[in-house]
C-alpha cells in the first residue's frame, strides 16, 4: 500500500487489523482533524457512502445487496429505497405505449425477459 494511503485507510480498518506502524501519519491525521480540514468518518458512514453512490450509478439492488452482505434484496431496499427515484409517471407512460402496440405474449406469461 502506498504511504499516502495509509491515513486514511487505518482510520478506517485499522482497528480491526492492529496498531498502525507509521507514527508521523498518525500524527499528520490527528493535526487534520484537529484543524477541522478533514471530517472524521467510520467505516459504517464510508458503506453508506458506498451504498448510495451505486444506487446513484445505477447499479443493479442484487448486486448492492451482495456487496453489502445482506440477506435479501428486500433489506437493501428497506435501507436505501428512498434514494431510488419515484419514477411511477415514466413506468405508467412507458406501460400505457406497450398496452397499445401488444406485449406480445398470453397474459400471465413473463414478457419481454429472456429468463
């Protein structure tokens, strides 16, 4: 890891892996943070952050859920379903045109999927 790095990655994890060998970091990130330049921030704050910048860059909930190790999609949702915009106007607009022009398939049956 480079020596640059190391600042803020044992703020991070360091305490689940151990003391951080490099003394003159450490007193660097303290003067930061005393300053108040730099924000204190704990890992549970930096997996929000990760959390709501892929639903921002339009990753899949499947994917966010395994990234964040949670059970089921429906607790990613339940924590971050309000970051998903309410979209009902575009899906009913988009729904009403394939009404229209046919969904091709029996009711009932998946469309529109190719699983």
């Amino acid at each position: 890891m480079p020596p640059t790095a190391t600042g803020w990655y044992w703020k991070a994890v360091g305490r689940l892996r151990g003391p951080d060998p490099d003394e003159d970091i450490n007193e660097a990130e303290a003067a930061l943070y005393e300053s108040k330049r730099f924000p204190r921030v704990t890992a549970h704050q930096l997996r929000h952050t990760a959390a709501s910048l892929m639903i921002a860059d339009g990753a899949h909930i499947k994917t966010i859920q395994k990234q964040l190790g949670h059970k089921s999609a429906t607790v990613t949702l339940d924590h971050y379903g309000h970051l998903y915009p309410d979209d009902l106007d575009d899906i009913a607009a988009r729904m009403g045109v394939r009404f229209r022009r046919g969904c091709g398939k029996p009711c009932g049956e998946n469309a529109g999927t190719t699983r």
